[in-house]
C-alpha cells in the first residue's frame, strides 16, 4: 500500500503517531549531539524541514512525553543503544517564531510576548511542590502582556532555572525560525528597534546560562553577529555552505528516488530532477526541495509548490530597486548563464541597500541561488563562488516576480513589445513614456535614485520585462561587449526569419545637445561607430536584418528614434 501524505504537518509526533510518510532524519539527532556544541544556529531556506526536525529532537529528549520511545524504535537512532538511554530524559523548552509577521514594531514584540506567555502557562505545574523558592514562583506572575523590555529579555533564562530546579537536569532550548520576525522589520522598516529587543532576549537565553545543556536555533538567514549575537561567543553557526548536517534538511538524491518508487513515480525521477533539484548544502549536492516533492507525489502534477508558500517580497524588492549591476546579473541568472561573486554569509541588513554582495547572500542562503564551483582566489585568499537559479521551480517564479512589477501597466508594456516586434516607433513612443512615468518612481527609482543613475536603472529592470515576455523568442543580452564597446541591449531572433535589435540608451546632456532628437541621434552613431552589430553578423544575421534603436531620457521624458 502506498504512503499516505499529511500535507502541512510539522509534528513529529503527530506524523508518527499516524504512520504518515515520513523519510528518516533521525542521523541528525546523532550528529547533533556528538559535536557536542552549546549553542548552535543552523541556516536552511523555508519549508526545508527545519521546523520537523526540531519537533523530532523534542520528541526525543523531552522527558515531558509517555512512551515516545515508540516513535523511533523503527528508525536509525535506535540501533544506538547509546540514544536509547539518552531518550526522554532532559526537559525541553522548544518555541517557534514563524507566526511572527507584523507590519508594526509593537505587533511583532506583542507578537512574541504572547509566545513566552504561553509557554509559561504550559510550564505552571512547576510551581506545584517546593522545588521553587517564593522569588522564583513570583517571577511567574511578572510574565503578562504589559511585561517590560527587561522582563521579556530574561524570561526564557528564568524558565530555564524553574525547570532545573524542577527536574535537576539542564534544559534543551530549542528555537525555530529565529529570524522571521526580523526579516519582517526590515521589509517594513522597524530593524533598530526590534533587533535591540530580540539582541537582549537572544543574550540572556543563550549566553553563559547555567540552566542550559545546549541550544538550537534554525533559521533561513545568518544574521549578522553585531546585529544579534554580539556576546554570545559559544555560537556554532551552520550555513548551507558549511559540511555540518548536509544531508539533514530537504531530501537527498537517494531519499527522493526512494519515495519515488514507494508512490509509484519512479519513471519520474528526470523531470523531478529538473523541477526540484539543485540545492547544495556544504560538499552535497543534488539536495531535492521538501515541500515540493511531497506536495508532487500528492498530487501527482508538477508546479512551483514550494515558491508559492511566500510572497518573496524581501527577494523581490531587492532585486526590482537594486542597481543595473543586479539587474544584469538576473538577466545572466534568467539567461541560465552563472554569476560570480564574493560571499559574506553573514547578512547585514542595513547594508542590503548598498552591497550588492549582501544581496547574492541573502538569495544564496533563502534557496533561490545554487553554488556551481568554489574558487580560491590567489589574492588575498579571496573565496568566489559560482551561482546560478536553483531549479526550474526558483526561474518560473522570477519570470512571474517581473511580470507582476509590470502589473499596473500590463496592458500598455504589452503593447510597446508588440509595437517593438512590428517596428512601429509612434506606438513604441507613446507606450513607452506612459511605462516610464509610472515605473520610474514606484518600480525602479531604487532608494537613493539620481538623475544620472535613474535611466540606467529603468532600462535595466525594462530589459528584465523582455525577456519575460519574449523569452521564447529571442535570446537578449545587456551590457555586453560587442564590436569596439559595450552595447546596452541586443535581441537575437531565435527563429531567423525574425529581426534582430540594438538599443543604446542616452542621458540628454544639455552642454552637448540642444534637444532629446539630438540625444538620439547620438545613440544611433554610437551603435554604427561602435560597431555593436558585430555579435550579431558573427552569428549570421545579415545587416539589413538589424534594427537599430536609439532611447533619449531626459528625466522621465522618452524619446525614441
């Protein structure tokens, strides 16, 4: 009989209990407490099975469940004898920002004050006897929602101490999703303020806490150390470049063919390796997406499952205001060509505006970018590493990402690349400057737009626009080398009976040009002086099948010859 799928379910105890399918993760028990680590940070993009494995350890060790021993004595960490007798003997503190997304700095912080103030009404039986003195039974009235900032920080260290008192054992803590909130702080602008409340909760939890045996955090980025962690000097921090639990989260090559063959889909394993292949966490590669195998062999139907669980609007909102060197390196990305970059894996969110770095690690470690190759530089001993896409699922979703920053001009960006495709320059002209009024400021002004850099970023982020729409139909490039300079954009036809198309983008300059039809002028001379068709007569494409386009900005006026 085949497995039956609990879509959605992220208790162990629950899956187990039901006999729910369910690949075996329990090596990461192991492993996890033979490093033997205090304090531990693991990063692993969403719905990779972190919230499921931390429910798993739970399950484990807590000495707070009657016979849990039954859900393992069918999986790998029970021919351990070892682990047998550390079953179900620690108490457990194991909490979970995930929900926690407010729009506000007072919704997040009242967000998580509720979470401490459940987990201390789970915990109120530790009251009951005289294993706490009477301050430490009174701290338990001082967690209400009116606590204050002081009282929330050291609330799960007091926790910790009730519950050693209690059972004279250390305490696991276990924390998931650490980071959530903060990414939402710094999408809608409250990042001061709540990385200071969370900073002074995190030091008080994890930093030199005599109540506690060890500690777990999972979360999708590695924020950075002066934001967050700034004492706590015993972090063990797990990226998914780093070869600790590399086969832990998401399924390996092995475990997905295996479930393909359990459903009966084994003839399907080529066109699941293109959808959701690709993640490489340390030295392994061919790690599959979770989320999106299960939700397949569900449903038996191959869709973008696992990039439909967010808005990726964090993802989104870098990429659509960041500088023409993102966009013409998600042009690369678009164009399954790979980029290469420089990694600091430690994300510093007030910099994300400005590194361009900051951002390729971010989609790095959100699961949207692959490392291809590793090289180590001789100079310096800088590291680079080559990224490309993930997997077919991440480019559908960046094809429609760009689609939708179109949206509210749809009609009329439609209308241009038809205008362009019959070589109408009257409608070419009229659409564009209706595109352009509204994208400049709202798509692609970016934060600290100039009147100089504002074009460039505009036609960059329209360029992103063609190949969405004409991806099927011509091969487009940006900023690339070509004949005596670099032309800003080409469209190879892929079918020969089309076109091909050389644009130049100009800034009007009012010391040189008196008007923009000069401007324009100007680019067309440019594409013939530079000879910019060259790329194009190399591959075949005779001259009198190159159309040249000239683009005129003076501000957000567009003219186009």
């Amino acid at each position: 009989m085949k497995p039956v799928i609990s879509i959605g379910a992220q208790d162990f105890t629950y899956i187990r209990s039901n006999h729910y399918f369910y690949i075996d993760k329990t090596g990461f028990i192991k492993e996890w407490w033979e490093n033997g680590d205090i304090v531990t940070l693991i990063t692993r993009p969403r719905r990779f099975g972190k919230t499921l494995n931390l429910s798993m350890l739970e399950a484990f060790f807590s000495n707070q469940y009657e016979d849990s021993w039954k859900l393992y004595e069918d999986l790998s960490i029970w021919e351990e004898e070892r682990y047998r007798k550390l079953q179900g003997i620690y108490p457990v503190i194991f909490l979970s920002f995930a929900g926690i997304k407010g729009d506000t700095y007072e919704t997040a912080r009242e967000g998580m004050i509720q979470i401490i103030i459940d987990l201390y009404a789970k915990y109120r039986y530790l009251l009951q006897g005289d294993a706490l003195n009477k301050q430490e039974k009174e701290y338990f009235d001082y967690i209400r929602p009116d606590m204050s900032d002081a009282v929330a920080a050291m609330s799960l260290h007091r926790l910790a101490l009730c519950m050693n008192r209690y059972y004279g054992k250390k305490v696991l803590i276990l924390l998931d999703e650490y980071d959530t909130p903060l990414q939402e702080a710094y999408v809608y602008g409250y990042w001061t303020k709540l990385s200071a409340f969370v900073r002074n909760i995190f030091n008080c939890t994890f930093k030199t806490n005599p109540y506690m045996e060890r500690g777990l955090m999972t979360g999708i980025t590695r924020i950075s150390k002066e934001s967050i962690f700034s004492d706590i000097s015993n972090l063990e921090v797990v990226t998914t470049t780093s070869e600790k639990y590399e086969t832990a989260f998401g399924f390996t090559e092995e475990e997905a063919a295996g479930a393909l063959q359990a459903f009966g889909m084994a003839d399907k394993l080529e066109k699941v390796r293109l959808w959701y292949d690709g993640f490489r966490f340390g030295n392994k590669k061919n790690i599959y997406n979770p989320w999106s195998i299960t939700k397949y062999l569900d449903g038996k139907k191959f869709s973008p499952y696992w990039m439909n669980t967010s808005s990726n609007k964090l993802a989104g909102r870098l990429i659509q205001e960041g500088s023409a060197d993102i966009k013409i390196a998600m042009e690369d990305l678009l164009a399954d060509r790979s980029i290469t970059v420089v990694l600091d894996e430690e994300i510093v969110f007030d910099q994300l505006d400005e590194d361009d770095d900051a951002i390729w690690s971010l989609l790095l470690a959100s699961g949207y970018l692959k490392v291809d190759e590793v090289r180590q530089e001789c100079e310096e001993d800088e590291i680079r590493y080559l990224l490309s896409l993930t997997n077919l699922e991440v480019k559908k979703e960046f094809r429609r990402m760009i689609r939708r920053w179109f949206k509210n001009t749809s009609t009329r960006y439609n209308d241009f690349v038809k205008a362009l495709l019959a070589d109408d320059v009257d409608y070419m002209n009229q659409y564009m400057n209706q595109v352009a009024l509204k994208t400049f400021s709202s798509f692609d002004a970016g934060r600290k737009p100039s009147e100089e850099t504002e074009p460039e970023r505009f036609y960059h982020g329209f360029v992103l626009g063609l190949m969405t729409d004409l991806a099927d139909q011509y091969r487009i490039t940006s900023n690339r080398e070509s004949g005596l300079g670099r032309y800003d954009v080409i469209m190879e036809p892929l079918d020969s009976r089309h076109n091909a198309v050389v644009m130049e983008f100009k800034v009007f300059h009012p010391a040189k040009e008196k008007e923009l039809a000069e401007t324009v002028k100007n680019a067309l001379q440019q594409i013939r002086d530079k000879e910019y068709d060259t790329e194009l007569t190399a591959r075949g494409i005779p001259g009198e099948r190159i159309r040249h386009y000239g683009f005129a900005f003076k501000g957000k006026q567009v003219l186009i010859g």
